[in-house]
C-alpha cells in the first residue's frame, strides 16, 4: 500500500508541475549556454585567427625585402628564422619551403602540425590559409601563406614558390574557452533550483483549490451535504469551484426532497401498517368462528369462508411484515444478543414449523457451536430461507450449519440452505433480495409478500453478517448465510470445512 501511494505521488500535479519546470528551465539554460559558448568561442578563435595572420603577413612581407630569388637551403633557414624572430612574444616556430627545399626557424624541428590538405592549399591559393590541429591533446593554429616577388619591369606580382608555414599554440585560447564551459555549467545548477522554487511556489497555488476540491467531495461523500468552497479570483479554477458550490446546492435540495419523500412514504407505509391490525385482529377472530362452523355450512359457503380465512392470513402476514420493514427503516430494529446453542436453535425453528421431515439437517453436535447472536432474530432467518426454499424450489431441502475461522475477524458461522428445484434464472439473482420482487417467471408457485428475503437481508445485517444468492453446481438455489461469533463469549466450535454437495 505505501508502495502504491508512493507511485501516486510521483505521478501527482506537483511532481509533473516541477519535472516540467526543471526540464524548461534545463532546456533553456542549456540551449542558451550552447549558442552563447558557440558565438563566444567562435568570436575567441576568430580574433586570436584574425590577428595572427594580419601579424604573420606583415613580418613575412618585412622580412622578405631582404631576400632575393633563387634561395638555397642557408638562406632559406635564415628566412625562417628571420620571420619567426621578428614576433615579440618569440612563440612562432616557422616553416618556409621552395621548390622541394624546406627549413625549420628551429632545428630539427618535425613540424608535425603541418598537414598534406594545407600544403596543397597554399600551392592552389594565392591568398593565406589556416587550418586548426590537436598535436598530442594540444590545439595550435597553422596558417599557410604564398610569398610572392615583384621584379622591376612587371608591375604585377606573381607567386615565386616559396611559401611559409606558422604553428602557434591556442592553449590560452582554450583555457578561456574551458571557462565558457565551467561558466555555463555553474549556471544551470542555480537555473533548475530557481525552477524547482518556482514550480513548487506554482504547484502550491494550483494544488490548494484542488486539495479544497478534495476535501470538499469527500465531505459530500460523508453526507455533509451543505459543504461550500471559498471562490477567490476569476481564474478556471475559481469557476470550478463556483460550480461545484452550484452542484452541491443543487444536490442538497434534490437529496432532502427526496428524503422528505421517503419519510413520507415509510411513515405512510407504517401507519397504514398500524390501523390496519385492529381490523385485521378483529377479522382473524371472526374468520376462525367461521372455519370451525364451515363444516355445517353449504360447499359454496364454506369455500368462500376457507377463501376468507386464508387471505386474512396472508394479509396479517404483510402487515407484520410492513410494521417490521419500517422498524428497520426507522432505525428502530435492534439486536437483543444472548449466547445461544446455533445448532439448538435452528432445530427449533424448523421444529416448530413442523419441518423436520421435509428439511435435512446437517448440524454439528449440540453445545459445540455457540455464539452472541438475537434467537428471535435468527429464527426469522432461518425460517424465511427455509419457507421460501419449500415455496419456491423442490424437495429435499437441505439445512446445512458449521463454522470457520476468519482471518483477523474470528470465527464466522455459516448457514446454508439448498433446495432441488430450478435454480434462480441469472438476470434474477441481482434483484433476488429487493423488497416485494417475485420470481413469477421463474417459479410458478408465488405465495409470499416478497418482504421474506428483505426481512433476511436486514436481519443478517444487523448482525453485521453477509447473505447472498448463487445457484448450486449439482441443481438448486443455495443461499449462503454468515455470521460473526463472539469468541471471548463462545464455546468450542467443531468446524466443519466444505460445502453442500
């Protein structure tokens, strides 16, 4: 369960509402640092590039004045050199070719920077070029230059052949490019925090009519159906809680007129119940005069009289059952609990109604199940189940009685009846225990009030047991009755596991 209401909260408002904050705010940052880190080191590199090769031009073109055509490997290094000596900072290191010929401003200097791709550049172009290398985790630029000769009687320049080659180190430019970076990276930890902060500061202004929602519907949900929520502003969620103040008005008059109704209807319903058993008694007096003179009365009287005798019957019955289903509408039922002998009391019941021949019984050994239970109670369950299993299904009937242990809720006692009729048609089993429902097409025979098994339901739930309807594998309905037991109060139980075959 904590496991569950963990991945409820990760999957909350407040949790999307900072994820979303924290990856705007990361995408932001991030793609504003990534062009801000590209324009500053292209603005870096193409400075330092710039002002290199305006440098490394205007030496060469110095340098070169003292020199004359053709030059030989001497005065090729010495060219070299000359050019590599004429920057202040002495970091050049030169490379100067002609025409097959090569020399270093360093000896034995490999020049290893210098790539096939840039010397063909610089025999193709006569302008400068340059190219960016990593030697050995080191970055340096490489710029290439033509060197043309002016002779006397032509007044355009030509390319001579020679060429010289510059290698500086960009490792200060790379250090200030690395503090982009770290610049960069330092400012998104206090981008998300700040998101993080604003989402939370967010999620708590939206999440606090929501959670007042909450409370609110749970409230209803309870029966407190005058609930109301404060409306604040003119935003969405201000008008959702104007419609639902709207909605919980509306409910609350619809829910007490309906209540009025219903209390009229019981209070109806009982009070007719009431006048009716003065007449009622007064005609059952009069209707057993008239069954014990029938015998002398012509066929077509007595049988009117019989007709007479029964429906009062059947009448009283309704009655007592409507004065009973009021009681339990009322609030009026309750329980007067005695530690009983169960499997005593249901043989009294069906004893006492004559059913001990038309009933088998499987009851555990007297004074081996007992609990804390309302005898009165119980006989009307029992009676009812077993009455409407003869009414309504075929014998035999079986009464079955044992008990099972619960776990955490102690020990349970279970009461099954099964007839050998039809079974319960499955669009009836839903409305089996609604008040005045007749199985008609279902069963042919319908005597009862349809109140029996209502009266069950109550009964069983006063007891804060279960009752339920199935129909039984081998044929029959089997309805399925339990009961708690009082176990500080009870006796040993003898419980028998399994079910009705």
């Amino acid at each position: 369960m904590a496991r569950v209401r963990g991945l409820l909260r990760l999957r909350g408002v407040r949790i999307r509402l900072v994820l979303a904050f924290a990856l705007v705010a990361g995408v932001a940052t991030l793609s504003t640092g990534a062009l801000t880190f590209r324009e500053a080191r292209t603005g870096v590199l193409q400075q330092s590039q710039d002002a290199v090769i305006r440098q490394f031009r205007e030496h060469v073109n110095a340098v070169v004045a003292d020199y004359r055509l053709p030059l030989n490997t001497a005065r090729l290094r010495s060219f070299a050199a000359a050019v590599a000596t004429s920057e202040p900072t002495q970091n050049w290191r030169v490379l100067a070719t002609y025409r097959g010929l090569s020399a270093t401003s360093t000896p034995k200097d490999p020049f290893t920077e210098l790539t096939p791709g840039l010397r063909k550049a610089v025999a193709a172009h006569p302008s400068a070029v340059f190219q960016r290398v990593t030697v050995h985790g080191r970055p340096a630029l490489v710029v290439g230059l033509p060197v043309p000769f002016q002779d006397p009687p032509r007044p355009i320049s030509q390319l001579s052949g020679l060429a010289v080659f510059l290698t500086i180190s960009q490792v200060s430019e790379q250090r200030s490019i690395d503090g982009l970076v770290s610049a960069v990276e330092r400012a998104t930890v206090p981008a998300l925090v700040l998101a993080v902060l604003l989402a939370l500061l967010a999620a708590r202004g939206v999440l606090r009519p929501v959670r007042a929602l909450r409370d609110a519907t749970r409230s209803i949900a309870e029966g407190h159906l005058d609930t109301r929520l404060t409306v604040d502003g003119s935003d969405e969620l201000a008008d959702l809680s104007h419609t639902f103040n709207e909605t919980a008005a509306a409910l609350e008059v619809s829910v007490a007129e309906l209540r009025r109704m219903e209390n009229r209807a019981r209070r109806f319903a009982a009070d007719v119940s009431h006048e009716l058993r003065t007449p009622l008694a007064a005609m059952s007096a009069v209707t057993d005069i008239l069954d014990e003179d029938a015998a002398g009365l012509d066929p077509d009287t007595a049988t009117a009289v019989r007709l007479i005798s029964e429906e009062t019957v059947k009448l009283a019955r309704l009655v007592d059952d409507l004065m009973e289903m009021s009681r339990f509408d009322a609030g009026a039922a309750t329980l007067q609990l005695d530690d009983i002998d169960l499997a005593e009391s249901l043989h009294s019941t069906l004893a006492t109604r004559a059913w001990l021949e038309t009933v088998h019984t499987q009851l555990p050994p007297p004074g081996t199940l007992r609990g804390r239970l309302d005898p009165r109670r119980l006989d009307v369950v029992v009676a009812n189940l077993v009455a409407n299993a003869l009414r309504h299904g075929a014998p035999p009937v079986q009464l079955r009685l044992y008990a099972y242990e619960r776990q955490g809720a102690g020990q349970w006692a279970v009461i099954e009846v099964l007839d050998s009729g039809p079974g319960i048609p499955p669009d009836v089993l839903p409305l089996i225990f609604d008040r005045f429902y007749k199985t008609d097409t279902a069963r042919t025979r319908t005597e009862g009030s349809g109140l029996g098994l209502a009266i069950t339901t109550e009964n069983v739930r006063l007891h804060h047991g279960t009752v339920h309807a199935a129909n039984h594998p081998g044929g029959g309905a089997l309805f399925t009755v339990e009961l708690p037991l009082s176990q500080q109060e009870s006796a040993a139980v003898a419980t028998e596991e399994g079910r009705l075959p």
